[in-house]
C-alpha cells in the first residue's frame, strides 16, 4: 500500500491552500462552523435555569454560572465530535469548487464534468453527516471504555467513513456510482488509510478547519492517480 503515495497527494494538496478558491471556501467554511457552534452553545445556556435551590443553602445563584462554565467546557470537547459531521457536510456543499480548482491547476486536460445539482449535493452531504453522528454516538461507549485508546479508536472509526465518502463524491464527478464503488472496492485499504491520516487533524481545533478542503483536494488526486493505474479506466 502506497503509504508515500499518499502524502504525496497530501502535499499537492498543500501547495493549493493558498488558491483564492480554497481560501473562498475556508471563510465560509470558518463562518459556518462558528454560527453552529454558538448556536448549540446559546440553546445549552437558553435551558440552563437562572439559579439552583439547594437545601437549606435556598436558591444558589453562582452554582448557574458553574454550569454554564461546565457546559461552555462540555462544548468546546464536543467540538472535537462535531466537527467531523460538519467537515462531512461542507465536503459535499463544497466539494466541486475544491475539485475544479485542483483539477484545473494539475490535470487540465480532463474535459469539464457538469455541475452536481445543489439540492443532491445538499441531501447526500445531510444523510451522510447524520450517518456519521450516529455511528459516533455508539461509539462514544467505545471511547469512554478505552480510555486511552479512545483517539484511535476514533481515527479510525472516523477515518474509514471519511475515507469512503470523501472517494466516493470525487470518483462519482467522472465515473458515475457504479465507477466509483467499483474503482474504490480496488483500493479500500488505501482509501480508508488516507481517511484516516485526515481523520486525526479533526481532533485539533483550528486545523481541523482546513481538514474539508485538504481532504476533498487529497482525494481528488487520489482518484487520478489510481484511475490510471492497470484494471482502471480513465475518464
């Protein structure tokens, strides 16, 4: 498996980052993700009661703002969690755009795929981000009972997932569905090594902003570089 292969196409990917496009993609991205994030973090703070009454102490005004500073805590962990689903979610939105502008820049000789509609772009990214919340969710029993174990566990439970989707919405712009379950049944190993290699930035805040345009640009010369090898066809 092409280990070295694939921190090569990592590295193409990095030397775009710079890429107005890229950085288009990155403010939006930046601006959601905020806008989602202080939206959970107000509706926590809307439920939380004014004060606690405890025992014989009556009603504890502090102890709120303890919670609330708990819950601001709670947030910014869980953050970590979130942020895989949201960087689903803005693979699909943004995906094309990322993919042009790399294809654009390294293979452009490649005719001009149409434009995926935004409301099957939308549906897809939505189902596969709550796929994702979900297989989280059951797996946070897992990461609380490995304890140390828990980051990669979630590397590669997340990684396998991200992996085949991030594939998947880039072979299917030149192959088609079928094309692309096929082509990346070849190289499942592969792929979901490389899911995981981008997997494990989304546990540092801040990188894991860049991780959907990095991971979208990745895989785009992923799928180049293995649609040409024998037994593939080339689109």
């Amino acid at each position: 498996m092409g280990k070295h292969l694939i921190f090569s196409d990592f590295k193409k990917a990095l030397a775009q980052v710079t890429d107005p496009r890229f950085l288009g993609v990155l403010l939006r991205g930046l601006g959601l993700t905020i806008a989602l994030l202080a939206a959970l973090t107000w509706g926590v703070q809307l439920v939380l009661p004014d004060g606690v009454v405890l025992p014989y102490l009556g009603e504890v005004v502090w102890m709120s703002k303890l919670l609330s500073g708990f819950a601001l805590v709670a947030m910014i962990g869980l953050s970590v969690i979130l942020m895989v689903p949201v960087a689903a979610l803005f693979t699909g939105l943004f995906l094309e755009t990322i993919a042009d502008a790399v294809e654009q820049r390294f293979y452009p000789h490649l005719p001009i795929v149409p434009r995926t509609p935004l409301r099957d772009l939308i549906i897809d990214s939505v189902k596969f981000a709550g796929l994702i919340v979900v297989v989280n969710l059951f797996a946070l029993i897992i990461y609380f009972a490995s304890t140390l174990l828990a980051p990669v566990i979630f590397w590669i439970v997340n990684g396998l997932l991200l992996g085949r989707e991030y594939f998947q919405l880039v072979a299917m712009r030149r192959l088609g569905r079928e094309g692309a379950n096929k082509l990346r049944a070849q190289h499942r190993m592969e792929i979901w090594l490389a899911g995981t290699l981008m997997a494990m930035p989304l546990s540092v805040p801040v990188v894991n902003l860049l991780v959907p345009i990095l991971g979208v640009a990745t895989f785009t010369h992923m799928f180049h570089r293995l649609n040409r090898l024998p037994g593939s066809r080339d689109q």
